[in-house]
C-alpha cells in the first residue's frame, strides 16, 4: 500500500540498530518552497513533512535539523555509543558561570533533555565542598572551581553517583583565539575534568557554548581521556537527546517488553458504496462493525416516526439529517441539539429536511437520525488520512470545535498498539483534561486507547478503499464507562 522507499528504509534501520550504528537524517521539504524543491530532487518523501518525522522516529532515524547538528551529533555518537544503555536519559549539568548554566538550561528544556532530580546524599555531598554562598542542585553552578579543581572533581563524583544520573554535562569555554591567560586558567578546570572522568563509570561530555572552534590543547587532552567535545549550546542539547534516544532504542532491543498484548478480531471486510461520501449513518456502521461504541440512534422518515423513536431514546436528544450529499450538517442547519420531547422531535423532523431541501436541493437524503445526546465526558476526535507513502495516518486530538483552533494533534503510522496509543494520549497537551483537572474526574483513557487501536486496525484493513476518516467528537466519559463516537465521515478513495 506504500512505495518501496518507507520498506528500504525499514529494513536499514533495523540493520543498523543491530549493529549499534547510528543514522542520522536531515530532512528538507519542511517549508512550503523547501517541499516545492525538494519534490523535484528527492521524490515524494518531501510532501509528507510531520508523518515522515514520525516515521523516522519509530524506526530510530535519528533527526536533525541542520549541518552543525549532524557534526555535533557524530561526535558525540561515535565516542559514546558503545557505553551501558542502562542508565537513566537524564542529565547532570555543571558550569563555573551561572548565566551560561542558566541559558544551557533554558534550551536543554526547550530541546527536551531532562534534568535528574538529584537525591538529599548527592546535595550533601556537594554542599560539602562549595562555599555557602553556592546552592547544591542540578543544574549546578560550580562557583568556586576557578581556583579550586579538586571541589570541582568531587562535584562529579558525586553527581556521577546519583542514581537518577544517566549523562554528566559540563559547560566549558573552549573557544578559539582565547587569551593566554584564560587558556591558562580553563586548562586546569580541563584537566581536572579529564582525571576525574577515568574515576567515574558514567559518561562525561565537556561542550563549548559558542561554535567557533576549540583550543586545540583543551580539545587533545579530552579526546585522549574519551570525553566528546561539542560546540554551541543549541547543538549540545540536541546532539544529547538524540544520543538518549538510540540508548532507548538498543536498551529496548535487549529487555523483553513488559506491556499487555490485546487480542483482537478483525471482523469481515464490508464492501462500501460507491459514492464518494459516507453517509453518517453508513460511517458508524462501519465503526461498530469495528466494536467502537456510537451513539444509540433511529433513522426515521416521517414526523410521527421522529416522535416515535425520541420516546425510545430518552430526552434530551440530537437529530440531524443523514446524507452523503451534505457533508457539512451545521452549515446546513441540519443538526438540532437538545430536544426535549416528542414533539419538538415531530416539528425537528420537518425543519431539518425543509433546511436541507434549502441548503442543496438535489441531495440525496435518507432521513432523519435521532440519536441520544451525551452531556458529560471530554471531546476529543479521531483522524486518519491515506498517505500517499506512509499509507493510513492515525489523528488523536482534541475535538469538537477545538481542532481546528488548537491543533493540539498526535500522529501515527497505522496499525498502532495499545502502547502506542497511549503514548499519543499523553503526548498531547489537553491529556490533562482525560486525568482529570482541577477536580474533575478521570476520564476512560483504557477505552479511548481501545477505540485508537480498532481504528486504525479499520484504516489499515481499508487501506486500499478509505481516503479519509473523520470521528469528531468522540466523547470520553468517566473512567469505567467507555468513548462514544458521536459523529463520522467517511471518504473514499477516487
């Protein structure tokens, strides 16, 4: 269902992971004018910016921007990549001045490297050695270490030993054309570095903050002690969290995941209609077929029906006008929500087929659905859309009217796990609203998982027929209590 490209690739990646050596991309085509050159040298990897990311992030590709990452990166790769990947992905940060640790910090947090939270022995034993007026934490502000390398070395023993310590960082002017006065000073905090770093296990990087070049003594004296050099601030930090992410990779090679495999029952495949468009109805068909919960619903014809079915459902209640031909119901003033009794749903009945009638007189429509109304639970919207390379996208975001404002979306190449699933939950900014905020309640994320899973399971089976697949909302109710898809579209393919 996709071209050849995405298979090489996987099978590339999977080699090289076994052989613990790195890949790293640098993608073009992420600007409008970047995806129209790139689409005539590179083919159609360029016109799928975000899914490609994604791509290459579940195969261990690891991504970089520009030039000066990929040189950081491989520096940093090349001396390290053969240590334990059984540490934690988390840094310990030094400097002598508080300005560069604090601006180091800022960019670490906006590249996504976390901070170890360092336990009460480590603080102590680094309050130990520091004058009063220095603060014991991480990052750590090493004021004294000008004058004094051996509290300075005893600050990385320390840090070193910290069990939420996976990588130690440590902030150093490096750069060229330095007076002698400053290489002088710096090379004594250089070659503290470099002897304490032989007495620790973990690993130690020394990084620049601007890329102008090394000292070429400070650089000859770490490459003989193992120490990757890098340069730039913005640089380090990536070069770092793409060197977590391949010990993540090789450590998730050799441990067995511990994670809960759900069976699941593809049902027969349905052939769909031919038109362009599913109709609502048709589209929830196909997701019950699926095992996703809908809305419990009626299609009826006639007022007296609409008033029938509306004392079966319970009030209050939805209706709205089932056709393929009317994709867009609201504009159409072709939904009524909140209707209280039979009838309201007899005199519904007959304004929602006279505003459809108005809205595209030669639409095909079916009738009328009157569908139980859900008044609690949290909004959120299911996507898919058939990439051209990467065939069916898997959306999860939030929904309702909010999709389009926010933007807050995960993305994922289908069939996705349980696991996975629960990964683009989480991922998302509004998450917070499924565990529950400011008091409010958790919501069933186990069912919205299960919903995302079957899904995609259906995009994937119907890879070769479905276009697009659009469930906004789904809502997600209370812990315990399910998701309940509460619209759909369905298009097909041309």
């Amino acid at each position: 269902q996709t071209c050849a490209l995405p298979i090489c690739l996987i099978e590339a990646a999977a080699l090289a992971l076994s052989e613990n050596k790195p890949i790293l991309a640098l993608k073009i085509g992420r600007s409008e004018a970047g995806k129209q050159s790139a689409s005539a040298h590179s083919g159609s990897l360029a016109g799928s910016s975000e899914v490609t990311d994604v791509f290459l992030k579940n195969h261990h590709i690891l991504q970089v921007r520009h030039f000066d990452e990929i040189n950081e990166a491989i520096e940093l790769l090349a001396r390290l990549k053969d240590r334990s990947p059984r540490w934690p992905s988390k840094i310990a940060l030094t400097g002598i001045s508080g300005g560069l640790v604090g601006l180091s910090s800022d960019l670490a947090e906006q590249e996504g490297v976390e901070f170890a939270r360092i336990n009460e022995s480590t603080k102590a034993r680094i309050a130990k050695v520091l004058p009063d007026y220095a603060t014991a934490k991480n990052p750590l502000d090493v004021t004294t270490a000008l004058f004094d390398t051996d509290a300075y070395k005893e600050c990385i023993r320390a840090l070193s030993e910290d069990p939420e310590v996976g990588l130690i960082l440590c902030c150093q002017d490096m750069e060229m054309e330095m007076f002698d006065q400053q290489v002088d000073v710096y090379s004594r905090i250089v070659a503290a570095l470099c002897e304490v770093s032989e007495e620790i296990e973990k690993p130690m990087v020394l990084y620049s903050p601007v890329s102008t070049g090394v000292v070429p003594e400070f650089a000859e004296m770490c490459s003989k002690a193992g120490i990757p050099v890098l340069q730039g601030i913005n640089e380090t930090m990536n070069a770092v969290k793409l060197y977590f992410e391949w010990m993540e990779a090789r450590l998730a090679q050799t441990t067995k995941p511990s994670i809960e495999i759900r069976p699941f029952l593809k049902p027969e495949i349905i052939h769909l209609k031919q038109d362009l468009y599913l109709s609502e109805k048709e589209s929830k068909q196909l997701l019950k077929s699926y095992d996703i919960q809908t809305t419990r619903e009626f299609l009826v014809k006639s007022p007296i029906e609409a008033s029938i079915a509306s004392e079966k459902i319970g009030y209050p209640l939805v209706m709205k006008i089932d056709s393929a031909d009317i994709i867009h119901k609201t504009e159409a003033k072709a939904v009524r929500i909140g209707i209280a009794n039979s009838d309201e749903a007899a005199a519904a009945y007959q304004e929602l087929i006279r505003n459809a009638r108005d809205y595209d007189p030669g639409a095909r429509i079916n009738g009328v659905s009157v569908q139980e109304m859900i008044k609690e639970g949290v909004e959120m919207m299911l996507g898919m859309k058939n990439d051209p390379v990467f065939g069916p996208i898997i959306m999860v975001g939030l929904g309702g009217i909010n999709v389009e404002l926010f933007r807050d979306l995960a993305l994922e190449i289908a069939p996705i796990s349980y696991q996975s699933a629960l990964k683009m939950i989480t991922s998302l900014k509004s998450s917070k609203l499924l565990l529950g905020y400011r008091g409010s309640r958790p919501a069933d994320i186990d069912a919205l998982c299960d919903a995302i899973v079957k899904f995609s399971q259906l995009a994937y089976d119907y890879r070769e027929e479905i276009m697009e697949m659009d469930v906004n909302p789904i809502i997600v109710l209370e812990k315990g209590l399910g998701a309940i898809a509460v619209d759909a579209l369905i298009v097909r393919k041309q």
